[in-house]
C-alpha cells in the first residue's frame, strides 16, 4: 500500500472510532421506568424497534401486563392511547435518525471522509436518540400516571425481579436451574 492510502486509511479508523466514542457515550441509560419491553435499554435493535414505533408482540405483553395488574379497561385504553401517540410521535424522529446515519454512513465511505462532517452527524443522531430517549419515558410516565398505587407497588416489584434477569439467565446457561415449565391454561401462555 502506499503511505497516501495509509495515511487515509487512518484518517477513516480514526474518524469512526471517534464516531464510534460518541455515539457510545451518548446512549441512554436503562431507564426505572415502566418501559414497553424486556427492559434492556442498551440493545439498540430493540431502541431502533421502539423508535420505529414496532410494538409487534404490544398486544401480547398489554395482555400478560393487564392480567398481571388487574387493570380495568379504561386504563388499557388509555394505555393503548399512550402507545400510538408515542408512534406517531418517534416515525418523524426515526426517519430524521435513518436519514442521518445514511448519511454518516456516505461520508464515512468517502475517499477521505471529511471529520466536521462526520462529526456534526454523529452529534445529530446523539440529539435525536435523546428525543427517543426522553419520548420513552415521558410514555412510561403517562403509563404509570393511569395505575393505581397498588399497581404501581407491582410495578416496582417487577422493576426489582428485573435486576435479577442476569443472574437467572447466567444460572440457566450453566444448566443449575430448569427453564420454567408453561402454564396450561393461565394468561402468561404464549
């Protein structure tokens, strides 16, 4: 190779791992709130899902929440409310984040990708993940503001077996405890 490919060579490396950094620094923390899924804030798959507004199994986890909370069907409707207005906010904000990262996806692969560039998108998208970020819990918010008090101590009860979630799943994997076994006929069945 010669020393100019090289040396852009190492201007790309440099500028994606300084991208790269940002990015990462800039990623929402696991929120306390009541959020729509698993709980695992840091996969960004399932931010991109949320922020695309893709609730595919919302149907299914409003059930397995409803039976579990008792909840009355004025609150799944406005739960349901909650849900769709959070879509419709975060399509706008999701196709304002695809455009930009196919757009610091472009100037990345430029022959000699241009650092204010790449800068100035990676720090857009931080911005725009934030509005998701503070979307999501600002309709958790609305979520837990429809529960009762006595829902929201299950709430937080599930919060706490929550943190457990590693420890099982590390259990599991080494074989020292069985998956649960699917109830016959109860509302938590698949």
């Amino acid at each position: 190779m010669t020393k100019r490919r090289l040396a852009g060579l190492g201007a790309w490396l440099a500028i994606l791992a300084t991208a790269s950094a940002l990015l990462w620094a800039q990623m929402p923390q696991r929120s306390g709130g009541l959020g729509f899924g698993p709980g695992r804030e840091g996969s960004a798959a399932r931010q991109m899902r949320h922020a695309r507004g893709e609730f595919r199994d919302n149907l299914r986890a409003l059930a397995i929440i409803s039976a579990y909370l008792e909840l009355t069907e004025d609150q799944k409707q406005q739960i349901r409310a909650a849900f769709e207005d959070h879509r419709q906010a975060a399509a706008g904000l999701h196709e304002q984040l695809r455009n930009l990262w196919r757009q610091l996806r472009e100037a990345l692969q430029a022959d000699t990708p241009d650092a204010l560039t790449v800068g100035n998108l990676t720090i857009q998208i931080s911005q725009i993940r934030k509005q998701l970020h503070d979307l999501r819990e600002t309709t958790a918010d609305t979520v837990k503001g429809v529960l009762t008090p006595e829902q929201l101590e299950k709430v937080a009860a599930v919060q706490e077996a929550a943190r457990l979630e590693p420890v099982i799943h590390a259990f599991r994997e080494l074989g020292l405890i069985a998956p649960p076994e699917p109830e016959a006929d109860g509302p938590f069945e698949p």
